[in-house]
C-alpha cells in the first residue's frame, strides 16, 4: 500500500478503471438462495444484474457512457448462490490491532451463516493468522448461542495477533478442515497477507472465497467512506479530550497533550477534535509540524495559553515523525508497520522547555488514551454498522465472491476487490472538506511554518 499524499480523493478516484472494480468469483451460482424465499423476493439482486454504485458521483465529471464508468458492485443478497450450505463449513479470523466492534460482526456473520442459509458448521480461528498455521491452537466452534453475548464486551472472542503466516501452512489448514469460505477482518496488513492466501488457493484449484470484513480504527482504508470502530473510537477519544480540557483549564496556564491513533492517517484526531469544540490545535501526519519560529507549532500555541491561560492540542501518533519525535531505526512491527517514535512523550516534554524557556509558568498534563479507546465496546451506532458489514460479508461469500471485501462508497454497501483498497491509504485530504472545518474549528492554521 502507498500513501497517497499530495493527491485529492478525486485524483485517485481517477487513476481507477472499471476493471480495477471487477470482483472475482468462484464459478457460476447453481442454487437457489434460501434468503430468496425467506424475504419474499424483496432487496434480493438477480445474479449478474446487481446495480453499481459510480466511483465518482459527481455531476461535474459525468461524460461519455455512464454504464462504462467504474463503478462498484452493489452489495446485498443474491437470488442464486454458489454454494451448496448444507454441506458447507465456514471460518473466521480477526488479525492484527483491537478495534471496536469486532465481536459484533463476528456475532454477525455467524448469526447469519445460520438463520440466513443454514450453514451450521462455523469455526473461530484463535489469535489472528497464526491460528491457521500448523502449530496453531485447534479452532472453536461459533454458534448462535456461543456468540450471543460476545458484542457487550471490547476486544475480540477469538484474539488476534499481527503478522501472517505461510500462505502454504494456511491453505494446508482450510483444506484439510473443508473451510468453503473463510471471513478474515483485519486491516490492510491482513488483507495484504489474504491476497497471498487467494493466490495459492488458486494455484491449487480449491473452491475457497475469502472475503473480508476492513477493520481498522484509523480508518485509512481507501475507497471505503468508514471502517467499523470509527466512530466509537472517536467517540471515545471525546470523553478523554474533555477530561484533558478540564484538567488544562484548572490551573493558570494549563497545556493539555493528548496522544490519539492514527499511524497515517489524522481522521480520529480530526474528528475528535470536531466533536469536541474544544481543542486549540490539531496535528496529523498529513501536515508537517515545524515548532521553532514565529509561524511554527510553540509560538502559536504559546499566543493561545497567554490569551486565553490554557490550551489543548490534540496530536496523532504519526504526527510530526520527521521533527518533533525523536528518529528512531526499530524497523518494523509483525504487520510491517514502520516502529514509530513516541510523538507524544516528545511533544510534552517540547512544550514545558519552550516555556520553561520563555519564563512562563505554564503546567502541562500529557494524556495517552490508546489502549482504553481501542478495548471498549462498539457504539449504537458501530453495532449497526457492524451488523450490515457482516451480513453483506456473508452474502458476497455464498454468492462464490473471493478477494474481496464489504466497503461503503457514498452510502452504500459495495464489493471492493482487496488489491484496489490496498493500493493505496487513505489520507486526510488537506485541501478538503473535514481539514478546513478543523482549521475553522480550532483557529489554527492550514498549514505550519513558512
């Protein structure tokens, strides 16, 4: 995956053809859906005649033959299936980091495997993918009465790990446990590491669909408006800010810190920040973060804590790694993420020299809530989200459909191959909508330094 920074969400949209947009499937559908007589018929597509949701709705850029447009494969129940789901045994993984909302589509997708399609036999992988390794612990049986109750707590039922395994040892595992489909939830790591697996399925000529379930908390899975855990996340990071706000407003001259997720991407701190009214200064990886000079991050925050004899500054993890955070060469993690310096840590400890410096007496609280945010449980609102991804998620697999993953594109649910939504991340576009009404929101400025 590549960071597309410096381009638009437009301009990606235009580097996608309609053939980036095609979803694979296993071969042609043969059964009746069970769904088809259960809803009467009603919201259920006919096989090859699903409708399409145009990658770029706006009017602006409408020419030529709409039906030639790229466009997304509408998501939802088929008339006919390719499975036979009375013989058909099913799986489930969660990899990688917590996020909210995961026991909820494994919840989901299980309830639905079984009173949707009848498909009785559902295993849980345990700890992410090294589960489906060879040393792997024996996986759990998922029924409706096992995960009944999974979605009142955070975290996942099934654990998760980061990293991946041999696509080999993992396919050894499917096979010889007749996995039909198998549901991976996970962040682009996970589906990086999914694409190998469908490689080798296919080089062996297995039936196998994977289809995916995004999840990641900083939501920088492109072509997909919102991963699930999201909005809980920033929910919470609310309740954090405004115990931060209260802390820095209780003393004369209080500086509030507080350290929120997003490797690369600033949409959490963002939207926090939004929600909350009452942050002075937000810092993403997308804005480079100068602090010394009259137009750099310390000056501007030292004008807020001497007008006002407070200020709090909301700050993502990836922030300001070329600058403030002190350069680190820890390689990378299991998911081969780049070893982060802690922005925060290095940020607090900035802001008491510059003033200690500058002769103010000014009291800095530092606040790292990550942990907490990601362990709680999903929101009302992510709990229907989670939901409707689960049950789109296992709609796509008994329809045949592999490589692929349940996104929502201008509202709607849709089918997203797994190599276009790896290609590349999701980033706060600067020059868009959700950066400006930070900028309007805090009165900081667009950009830092010069």
């Amino acid at each position: 995956m590549v960071a597309a920074l410096g381009l638009t969400v437009p301009q990606r949209a235009g580097r996608v053809v309609a053939s980036d947009l095609e979803i694979k499937v296993l071969g042609p559908c043969r059964y009746t859906s069970p769904l088809a007589v259960r809803l009467a018929g009603m919201g259920v597509h006919y096989v090859g005649q699903a409708d399409r949701v145009l990658l770029d709705d706006r009017l602006s850029n409408a020419t030529g033959d709409p039906s030639r447009a790229p466009a997304f494969e509408l998501a939802g129940p088929r008339d006919r299936i390719y499975f036979d789901t009375s013989k058909l045994r099913c799986a489930i993984v969660t990899c990688g980091g917590l996020c909210p909302g995961l026991n909820n589509v494994v919840r989901g997708i299980v309830l639905e495997l079984y009173r949707g399609y009848g498909v009785e036999h559902v295993l849980g992988f345990r700890y992410g993918f090294h589960g489906l390794g060879r040393d792997g612990l024996e996986p759990i049986p998922l029924t409706p009465a096992s995960v009944a109750s999974i979605h009142h707590e955070g975290g996942t039922a099934l654990g998760s790990s980061r990293g991946e395994r041999d696509a080999r040892e993992m396919v050894d595992r499917l096979d010889a446990l007749g996995i039909g489909v198998l549901f991976v939830l996970g962040g682009d790591g996970t589906l990086r590491a999914a694409i190998k697996l469908v490689a080798e399925i296919e080089r062996r000529g297995l039936a196998i669909a994977v289809v995916g379930i995004p999840k990641t908390i900083d939501n920088d899975i492109h072509f997909i408006d919102r991963s699930f855990g999201f909005e809980t996340a920033f929910s919470a990071a609310v309740d954090v800010i405004r115990g931060a706000h209260v802390e820095a407003t209780g003393v004369y001259n209080g500086v509030g810190v507080v350290k929120l997720m997003g490797r690369h991407s600033g949409f959490i701190a963002c939207h926090a920040a939004l929600a909350s009214t009452d942050v002075d200064a937000v810092l993403i990886p997308e804005v480079p973060v100068p602090l010394e000079g009259p137009a750099g991050f310390l000056e501007y925050l030292e004008r807020r804590v001497m007008q006002n004899h407070h200020a709090l500054c909301v700050v993502a993890e990836g922030a300001g790694q070329d600058g403030i955070a002190p350069s680190r060469d820890g390689g990378t993690d299991p998911s081969g993420n780049v070893r982060l310096a802690d922005v925060g840590v290095a940020l607090r400890d900035r802001i008491v020299s510059h003033f200690r410096d500058r002769r103010v007496d000014a009291t800095v609280k530092y606040v790292d809530p990550s942990y907490h945010i990601r362990s709680v449980p999903a929101s009302p609102t992510d709990s229907v989200y989670c939901w409707n991804m689960a049950r789109h998620g296992v709609h796509a697999a008994m329809a045949g459909n592999t490589e692929m993953l349940i996104g929502r594109w201008h509202g709607r649910f849709v089918h997203v191959p797994m190599a276009l939504a790896t290609r590349y991340r999701k980033q706060v576009d600067t020059s868009g909508d959700l950066w400006m009404a930070v900028v309007e929101s805090t009165g900081q400025p667009v950009s830092w330094g010069p």
